[in-house]
C-alpha cells in the first residue's frame, strides 16, 4: 500500500515465495536439459510463476537460503547471517562457478534489517563477501530463468541447516515476523518478496537416503498456507523422522510464512517427484 501524498514511502512484503534448491535443477538449466523427459515437467511447474513475477517486478529478495559448506564450514557456523554487502560472487561447488549473473545485493535495506532484528531479540551475523552456491542461485533460476542480469536486487539470508542443531520452527517463524516489522519500517518505496527456499523431504546420507514422505510433504504444504502454528510445534527430530535429515531445510520455509500476513492467499502451488533425490515443492502466498 503507498502512503498518501506527502508522507514518506516505506517498504513492504507483497508476496512470499518457496522452492527446492536440488543443484541437478541447476544443473540441467545451465546445460539446456530443461525441456528434456526427466525435467520438463519440473520446470513446467514455474511457468505460471515466471510471468507472475515478470508481471510484479518486485525490487528486492529477501532470500531465505542455506550455504551447504561454501561458504561456511566448521571454522565459522551461524546460525543466522544477513548478507550486507554491494553484490555476492557465484561459488564454485566443484564443476566451476554456475555460468549465472552475479547477485547484487541491496546493502542499506539489509544493516536496516540487522539493527531492527537484533533489537529485537534474534541474534545475526552481518556478512558481506561471500560466495553463494546453489542454495541461492538454484531458486533464481526457477523463478527468472536465464537472464543476462537478475532483475531484482537480494539480500541473502543464510540459515544453519547443515550443523545440528539448526534453529527450531518456531523460532524461524518469529524471526519472520520480526524480519517484517523491519521491512515495514524501512523508509523506501520498495516492494519487497520473501523467499523461503530448500526442502522438501529428501535424506543425503545413511541408511534412509533416497527417503521422501509425499504425504508428509502435503500436509506440510497444506499447513504453511492455513495453519503455520501447528508446524511451530514439530520438533527438530520430528522434521528429520517425516522429511528426511536434509529436509529438515523446511524450517527456512516458516521463516517467509512468519513475514507474511495471518491470512494468505494461495496463488500457486506446484509439487514433483523426484528431481536428484528429493521431492520438489513450491509456493506463491500473497498477503490477504
Ligand atoms: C540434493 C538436494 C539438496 O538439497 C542438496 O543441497 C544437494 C543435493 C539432491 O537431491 O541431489
Ligand atoms: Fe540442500
């Protein structure tokens, strides 16, 4: 909503997004394996999505991600960091840096966001030069394809999800709400989306990989749109025991919910299996 004539223009969250980040989507993207048999039907599930964004043309990103040992490793592991720097280099995960634009980052929103969040209880780490690997570049793919500059600015948002224990549910939903009392107090006419990326059910290691719980996922899915709460109340354990030890990713997703409104309209929903070796999701909610 823009204030009326003459009062100062603050930011505001117009919609959330979540998606999986499986770099195999990468991958085939960057390869031109996207209308192929294995993974038409995958991206045929963003097209609605690419030209609901295209049509929104939001400014910035706040981009709900984790860093898988990129970035970070175990000489450095926050829970939480906020990327506050001018632009974030695209990692090389071993095959060579993904042939993507580089992110630009929108650094005075960001310290906003930091100073507010931390005041108000949620500890964050301000990081800046860091490279970002699939868990960021994989939902930008989905949602922008292949332009030769991404068309948003994004302020990465790196959650521990890889060294136990990660942050409980309910803790990244309150952050959410946090994050949006930031954002609304931001005095810049900026349209803002949160993204909440990774899952759904997949398990990497041990003798569960391969591990993916389609009913747990619909339910998951079902409740982030109506009923949030009941999601806050699932333990780490139980997020590992019905998705998977790397579906455990999912508590990102509560962290865009929290930035949302109450009540949410559900625009777009899509769901595949598999893609590598986890389930797909993905939502667009716009605030009701
Ligand atoms: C896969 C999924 C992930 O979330 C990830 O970080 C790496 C690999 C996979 O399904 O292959
Ligand atoms: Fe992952």
């Amino acid at each position: 909503m823009r204030p009326p004539n003459g009062a100062t223009a603050v930011a505001r969250v117009t919609a959330g997004v979540t998606m999986s980040h499986v770099p195999a989507i990468g991958a085939a993207s960057d390869l031109g394996k996207a209308g192929d048999g294995y993974w038409q039907p995958l991206f045929a599930g963003f097209e609605f999505s690419r030209r609901w964004i295209a049509q929104r043309k939001p400014d910035v990103i706040f981009l709900v991600y984790n860093d898988h040992a990129t970035a970070f490793d175990l000489n450095l592991i926050p829970t939480f960091a906020i990327g506050c720097g001018d632009e974030y280099e695209i990692a090389d995960e071993g095959w060579g840096p993904r042939p993507v634009p580089k992110v630009v980052g929108a650094p005075d929103l960001a310290w906003y966001i930091r100073q507010a969040v931390i005041q108000e209880d949620f500890d964050l780490t301000a990081v800046s030069n860091v490279a970002v690997d699939h868990g960021l570049t994989v939902p930008l793919t989905l949602m922008f394809d292949r332009p030769d500059a991404w068309p948003v600015l994004v302020v990465p948002f790196a959650v521990n999800v890889i060294v136990y224990p990660p942050p409980s549910a309910r803790r990244c939903f309150e952050l959410g709400k946090a994050i949006r009392r930031a954002i609304d107090s931001f005095e810049a006419d900026l349209d803002v989306q949160v993204w909440g990326t990774g899952g759904m059910s997949h398990q990497l290691q041990g003798p569960r990989a391969g591990f993916i719980n389609q009913e747990f996922d619909a339910r998951f899915l079902d409740a982030l749109v109506e009923d949030p709460e009941h999601l806050c109340q699932l333990s780490l354990l139980d997020y590992m025991r019905q998705a998977g030890s790397e579906g455990v990713e999912l508590v990102m997703w509560l962290i865009m919910r929290g930035a949302l409104n109450d009540q949410v309209t559900e625009l777009h929903r899509h769901y595949h299996v598999p893609a590598s070796n986890t389930a797909v999701g993905h939502l667009i909610l716009e605030n009701r």
